[in-house]
C-alpha cells in the first residue's frame, strides 16, 4: 500500500531531527499528554530496535536516569553510557531472570510488534501475546506508582486486556497518537499508578 502524506511528513521530520525512526513522535505525543518521563527515571523499552523511543527517553531522563532496551535486533549507533540493550525474545524471556538482572523501573515501555501478515485475525493475537507478555514484565519490574505504556491492536481482545490490568494501575487509558499511521489498526495502552507487585 502507498504511504501518505501525513505518513511522509514524520518521515521526513525524523530524518531532518536526526531521530532513528519517525515513531518517536508518538511517544513524544503521549508523553506530552500524559506526562510520563522525569528526570533520573529508570526506564524499560521493550522492542527498542531502531532505538528512536530510547533516544528520546534518554533525554528526558538525563545522566541520573536509565534506559535498559530489550529487542531481537541490537540499535545500530546509538550507544550513550545510561543505555543497556539486552537480546532477548518477549515471547519466550523469563520475567523473574529480566526482574533478576534489572532494576526496578519508574516506567516500562512496549512498542513491540510482531511482523504482520495482513491476516487479521492472527496480526492480532500475535499482538495480544506480545501485549500480555510486557504487561507481566511491567508488573515484575514496575516501582510502585510506575507506568506502563503497551502498543496493541485495536480490537475485540483489547477489552479484556484493559480489564484484567485494571486492578493493578490507578487509571488504565487507550490512545491513538497523530504520527499512527493512517491505515495502521494499533492504540497505545496508557495504564497509570501502578498499585501492587
Ligand atoms: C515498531 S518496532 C519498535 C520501534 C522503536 N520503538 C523505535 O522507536 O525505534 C517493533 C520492534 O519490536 C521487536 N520485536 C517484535 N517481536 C519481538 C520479540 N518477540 N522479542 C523482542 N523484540 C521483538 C522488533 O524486532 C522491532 O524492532
């Protein structure tokens, strides 16, 4: 399918900011919103190849604050003192050896995805596991009060999702950023104040 405009101009933006990939304009855009990262923050970023969601969270935080990236794929060039990419596959990873090796994180991040095959029905529960996946890592790794941000696709699964995690965060709200792609089906999960470990 043939990009749009709108899909071109974030392209292009990222290239000319020097960001590693043009998504990075939807984290800016929840962040924004919902005023996720601080300064000296200890962050998780699941799926982190490119490396443009770590970028940015890297200047958010500061020197005080870290960013431990998890992908199949380690960032090309991206590589400041506070960032640790670990190899690990989602599907399969044990959350207590991740829990085990990194320290409690103020907010983890998933933008995972799997790669699509147009099949609807299987493009979303493959993003469902991964979605369930990262949510029980958020719970191993979260400090209480943590956030938890978790790309999924939108569709009739989501709601049980929402509704099993709601227990455990303060408020659980969906979020679709401008910088989605416009034929794209995926929505961010924003699930606030994390309660229990
Ligand atoms: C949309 S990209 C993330 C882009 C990133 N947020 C950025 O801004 O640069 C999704 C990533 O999820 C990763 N991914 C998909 N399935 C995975 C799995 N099972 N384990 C680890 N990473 C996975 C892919 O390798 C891919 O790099």
């Amino acid at each position: 399918m043939k990009s749009n405009r709108w899909d071109d101009h974030y392209t292009e933006k990222a290239r000319k900011e020097k960001w590693l990939a043009r998504s990075v304009y939807k984290l800016q855009e929840i962040d924004r919103k919902f005023k996720l990262i601080r300064r000296n923050d200890t962050v998780l970023d699941l799926g982190c190849f490119p490396g443009s969601w770590s970028q940015y969270v890297i200047g958010k935080v500061g020197k005080g604050g870290n960013v431990v990236g998890i992908d199949l794929q380690k960032p090309k060039a991206f590589n400041p003192p506070n960032f640790t990419y670990m190899k690990a596959d989602i599907e399969t990873v044990d959350p207590e050896q991740l829990s085990a090796r990194i320290e409690p994180r103020n907010l983890v991040l998933s933008d995972l995805a799997p790669p699509t095959t147009g099949i609807r029905d299987t493009d979303a529960s493959r993003s469902l596991f991964l979605a369930e996946r990262a949510a029980e890592i958020a719970r191993m790794l979260l400090k209480p009060k943590g956030h938890f941000v978790c790309k999924i696709f939108e569709d009739e699964a989501l709601k049980d999702f929402k509704k099993d995690l709601g227990p455990a965060f303060g408020q659980i709200r969906l979020f679709r950023p401008k910088a989605t792609r416009k034929r794209s089906r995926e929505v961010y999960l924003v699930a606030t104040g994390f309660i229990t470990r």
